[in-house]
C-alpha cells in the first residue's frame, strides 16, 4: 500500500469540491476482516439472504483491532496531514457509525440531505440540538470508508459538490455558537440544490474525505449485494487555532466567505 500524499492538484479539487476520493486507503484483506466483524455484530450472515428484512442496519462503533487498523493506514494518516495539517487530528481508535444496507429497493426513510453536527447543543442527548459552527468545532472531515465494492445501484452515498462553501457562508453569521441541527432542517438545504450531485462509489479500500460542510444524503438499495460503510468523524486535537497557518479544510472556508 503506497503512502504518498495527495497532490496539490488534488488538494486544490477538495478546496473547491469539498471532497477528495482516496483510493487503495486501506487493504482488500482488512475490508474483509472488518466485514466480518459486522456481518457478527448485525447477527446476519452473507449466506442467509432470508434474514436481511431490514432496508438498513446500523453499528454504532467497533473499537477491535482490525477496525482500528483499517482507520490508521499510513495512506490515511498522509492525506489527514495533507488536509487537516500535521499534529490537527487525532488518530482513531476503532469506527463508527457503520451503516449496513440491503437490497430490495425499499425506501429507509433516511434520505434526506443534510449537514452533519459536531458539537453537543444545552441537551446532549437531543440529536436535534447538536451543533455546527464556521470553524467546524469537533469535526476535522467527514469520512465515507467504502468495506464493500459500492456501484451506482447499491446505495452509494449521494454528494453536492462544492456545497460546503454554501454552507460556510451560512453558518458564518452565527458566529461560534452556530446552528442546530433542528434549525438547519427548518431551514432546508435548498440553496445547495444547484450543486452537482456525485455517487460516493468504488472497490473496498476506499475512502471519501469530505469537508466537514458538506451536504450529503443517502439513497435507497436498488443492486444486489449488502453495502457496508461507516461515516466517522476525524476528531481534530484542539479548537481552531487562528494562529496557525490555515489548513484546505480551513482554506476552503475562508475562501467560500470571502476572507481568503
């Protein structure tokens, strides 16, 4: 597995997409480890098609070691520095939440676009009152980790692209205290409609590292054969820290709002 960091090319498509696919991030032999680990933890078997009645199952975290050691490869770590900067993440210890769909076409009633949160709101156990701010408190990226071979018909992950900047001049007159999730909802994410839509697909080993702004929606199972991702967060190491030199995620931001 190579460890070469993205390029400047590369890097430049992610400040202006807010996206970077990364290919080989991990290997077909962990993808398969982990799967499964999954295929256990769901109580469902690959052989036994008649127990998959449900259009989606979730996994909230694995922390074994092979889950681990998929998240850590030095493909992964490379990219994380490219992005987020050398010493602004940290490492993962397991992953979560896994999401496990299955075919049949059913509607999972989990479709809708939307923007992840990062930070608890005054209730912590209200999902609805998590919050996002304009420097992304808590959240570095937004990660897609492909640990089955994912084609336009399985369920891949529906993404806007550029959509992040969108978002940043949204969120940037709420200060640091940001939005809810419950506001962002009410308000809707029509405004990032416009945006090109792209199927987060690939072989096993794959990995999208997205902007933690961007807009994204999952879609119904309408192939064959069970996908099986997670959708982590990178944890960044501290709060946003002006006094650094601005990393791509950072870039992009300041860019969309005018500031760069």
């Amino acid at each position: 597995m190579t460890t070469d960091t993205p390029g400047q090319a590369r890097i430049n498509d992610f400040v202006a997409q807010g996206f970077l696919r990364l290919d080989n991030a991990f290997s077909p032999g962990q993808a398969a480890e982990v799967r499964e680990l999954l295929w256990r933890a769901a109580g469902l078997s690959p052989d036994a098609p008649q127990g998959w009645t449900q259009p989606v199952v979730r996994i909230p975290h694995l922390a074994h070691p092979a889950v681990t050691a998929a998240a850590n490869t030095p493909r992964l770590h490379a990219a994380w520095d490219a992005l987020v900067g050398a010493g602004r993440w940290v490492a993962p210890r397991g992953l979560g939440s896994f999401v496990l769909r299955f075919p049949g076409g059913e509607d999972p009633g989990d479709t809708g676009w939307h923007l992840d949160t990062s930070f608890a709101g005054d209730d912590p156990q209200d999902f609805m009152r998590w919050r996002v701010n304009v420097t992304s408190r808590g959240r570095a990226l937004l990660m897609l980790f492909l640990f089955t071979d994912v084609g336009a018909e399985d369920a891949p992950t529906r993404l806007r692209a550029g959509s992040h900047r969108v978002m940043a001049r949204r969120l940037l007159p709420h200060g640091l205290a940001g939005v809810s999730l419950a506001e962002l909802a009410a308000e809707g994410f029509e405004d990032s409609a416009d945006c090109a839509q792209v199927a987060a697909t690939g072989p096993a080993g794959t990995v999208y590292l997205c902007h933690p702004f961007l807009v994204h929606a999952a879609q119904p199972h309408r192939g064959r054969n069970p996908r099986f991702i997670a959708q982590p967060a990178l944890t960044p190491a501290h709060d946003f820290d002006p006094a650094l030199p601005p990393s791509p995620v950072q870039i992009a931001i300041r860019q969309a709002c005018g500031l760069e």
